[in-house]
C-alpha cells in the first residue's frame, strides 16, 4: 500500500483495535499494525483521532447519596487515572515528536551525506577523467618514443653494415699492404745477397789485380762506392720499411688515400728493389769483365 493512500479511516480503524486489545495506540504501534504509512500522515490522522475521543454527555442523575459517594470516589480514581493517562498520553505524544525529530534529522543528515558522496564522485569522476587523458597522452608519447627507437635500431643495423663493409674493405686492404711489404722485403733481401756477392767477388778481383793495380785500386774505388751507395740504398730501404710498419696503423684508420699512398710507396720500394738488381746485375757484369781483363794482363805477363 502507498504511503500516499493512507486515510483518516484506516488510522482510527487501527488506533481503535489497538484500544480493544488494551494496547495504547501510538504512531509506530499504528504504523507496524498498517505494515505501511509515512509518520506525518499517521500522526496527522492520529492527531484527529484523538480529538474526536471525547466523552459523551449525558443527563444528571439523582443517585443515593451511598452511592453518589461511591461515583465521587470512583470518579476521584477515573479522574487520576485518566490524568495518569493523560500524562502518559503527553509522553508519548513527545516521544513521538521526538521520533519525528529524529527522523527529520537522520533524512537530513543522509541527504547531507549522499550529496557528499555525489560531490565525492563527480571529483573522482573528473580526476579519473584527467587520469585517463594523461595517461592517454603518456601512451600517446611512449609509441613515439617506441617507434624513434625502432627507427633508431634499423638505422644503427645498417650503419653496422656499412661499418662491416669498410672493416672488411680496410682487412683487404691491409692485406695488400702486408703483401706489397712482403714483396719490398724480399726485394731487399735480393739486394742484400747482391751485395754479398758482389763483395765476395770484389774480394776475389782485388787478389787477382796485382799486374793491375792502379786500375784494380780505381775500380775498387768504384766498387767501394757503389756499395756504399747499396749500403745506403739498403738502409733507406730499411727505413722506408721500417717506416712502413709504424705507419701501418695509421693508414688503416684513414681513407682511400693512405691505402693509395701505401701502395704507391710500395710500388716505390719495388722499384728500388729492382734498381739495385739491376746494379748488382751491372757490378756483376763490371766483375766478370774485370776479371777477364786480370786474366788478359796475367797471361800477357808470362
């Protein structure tokens, strides 16, 4: 039933069979007894109810005096009990209003709090609001960030490529160096062994330049000269070589350039390779006609 549809009728109905039972009517006995109502309505009715409840007037009486004594003495305890009730009456009318008040002040008090709440959540509302547009933000910048770094990786790869390919472009070139100083070395040790000879077979000429000796102690000069002039090619060639070497870490960290210049050098030192070759190969020849010619000036001295 509605609160709404609670009706004068239906309270005195109530407060009446309370009164039968001998139960004294108040708002919640009336209201548990409906099972429905809101406290102002009841009270409203109940209010109406009792001011209805008056006593009814009726004719004065000739009684014996006996018993008039006895209706003074039963009216004089009706009158303090229906004063007791009246006053209990009154407690529970403040009671009631007391009730009332609590009510009043508890749905106060719960709107008061609900509205807190409904404050509360439209604040968190609007902070998880900002969060997710911050944290959206945040996603936003992290898969920038991933992809930059994504992009940087692909370029770091090819750069390790490029940077392979130069390792392996400079290993061959070092190798060709290697190779081009090898060759110079061997050039030098040629060299070497021409001088060896040659000296060997200068040692020979001038045990065999007796008849001859201004002319054997001229070409010893020149021979001597000539090797010196070996001796001091060998050693520019040694320190061209050795130069070679102490500069071979240098050329590997420059560019195409030192590689030419390294191989031009080398080209260099092959050349001179051959230059002394051929000056041994010419002293050698220089020898055997000396010899030759000792051997004309012995016989011509038997």
């Amino acid at each position: 039933m509605p609160r709404n549809d609670i009706t004068f009728e239906q309270v005195a109905a109530a407060a009446d069979n309370l009164t039968h039972k001998g139960v004294n009517p108040t708002l919640r006995r009336i209201r548990e007894h409906l099972g429905t109502g809101s406290l102002n309505s009841i009270q409203r009715h109940f209010t109406t109810w009792r001011s209805n409840q008056t006593a009814t007037k009726r004719a004065p009486i000739e009684l014996p005096q006996n018993l008039l004594s006895a209706l003074v003495t039963e009216i004089e305890q009706q009158t303090e009990t229906a004063r007791e009730e009246a006053e209990r009456l009154v407690e529970e009318i403040h009671s009631d209003a007391s009730t009332l008040a609590e009510l009043g002040e508890a749905l106060e008090t719960r709107n008061e709090q609900l509205s807190n709440r409904l404050q509360a959540a439209e604040k968190a509302l609007e902070l998880a609001t900002s969060r997710r547009d911050a944290l959206s933000t945040e996603c936003k910048a992290l898969r920038n960030e991933l992809k930059q770094e994504h992009q940087g990786r692909l370029e770091a790869r090819e750069q390790v490529v490029k940077t392979t390919q130069q390792v392996k472009m400079l290993t061959a070139q070092l190798e060709e160096e290697q190779k081009a100083r090898q060759n110079a070395e061997r050039a030098t040790k040629t060299a070497e062994a021409s001088r060896i000879k040659a000296e060997r077979d200068r040692a020979v000429a001038e045990a065999q330049r007796d008849a001859t000796l201004e002319q054997a102690r001229e070409r010893a000069e020149q021979l001597e000269a000539q090797r010196k002039a070996l001796q001091a090619e060998r050693s520019q060639q040694r320190k061209e070589t050795s130069d070679m070497r102490a500069g071979h870490k240098a050329r590997l960290d420059k560019s195409e350039l030192a590689r030419q210049d390294a191989l031009k050098q080398a080209q260099e030192a092959t050349q001179r390779a051959s230059k002394a070759e051929i000056r041994a190969e010419a002293l050698e020849a220089t020898q055997t006609a000396l010899k030759s010619r000792l051997d004309t000036l012995q016989f011509q001295k038997r």
